[in-house]
C-alpha cells in the first residue's frame, strides 16, 4: 500500500461507505490501534471489509490504514537508508490530519 497512496484511500473510503474527506478527522477518534497487514489494496479492502463485519469501529479501522500505509512507507525509507533530515508529503494525500498523525507516529517510533 506504498506510492500513489490517493487510490488506495478512494478504495477504502468507498468500501467503509465514509466520504473521503472525512475519513482523516474520523481516524483521530480512534480507540483500538488495529493492524492492516494486506499490501497489496485488494486484500487490504478485503481485510477491511472483515473487520467491518467482526464490528471493529470505523475510526479505528481507518486509523489502521493511515497506520499500514505510514509504516510501510517508513519501511522502504529505511531500506534506502532513512530519514536524514525533514519529510516532505506531496499530492493530495497530506490534506488527511489522519495520515499525517500516522506519518508522526510512525517518524517517532522508528
């Protein structure tokens, strides 16, 4: 779940049935920290669809996507040698607060 992280939001938003631009500020009420272990989008809207119907809550279900997709990033920049100075987000995904936080989290505990 790694690049072009804006598909794979649009999935998962359509999948939960929550408007996309919502789905940042619904992360930040999470209660449960929840783990997505799919990469590939599939799966992981698979996965997500599970959880849903075991009556995980929708903000820790999107939590643990902004979560999977932030540490898995932080992964491949590991691999490459890690983070040196600042990150920088571009595109449209860092307009989500959700996927920001996840980013933080994951920048803190590395």
């Amino acid at each position: 779940m790694c690049g072009r992280n804006g598909p794979v939001y649009r999935v998962m938003a359509n999948a939960l049935k929550v408007d996309l631009d919502k789905i940042g500020e619904l992360s930040l009420n999470y209660k449960k920290d929840l783990t997505i272990s799919s990469i590939c989008t599939v799966f992981a809207e698979s996965e997500v669809i599970s959880l849903v119907s075991e009556g995980e809550g929708l903000e820790d279900i999107l939590y643990g996507i902004h979560r999977a997709i932030a540490d898995r990033t932080m992964g491949l920049i590991n691999r490459l040698g890690g983070v040196q100075q600042e990150v920088i987000m571009a595109g449209g995904v860092p307009k989500n607060i959700g996927v920001v936080r996840a980013w933080k989290r994951s920048l803190t505990h590395r």
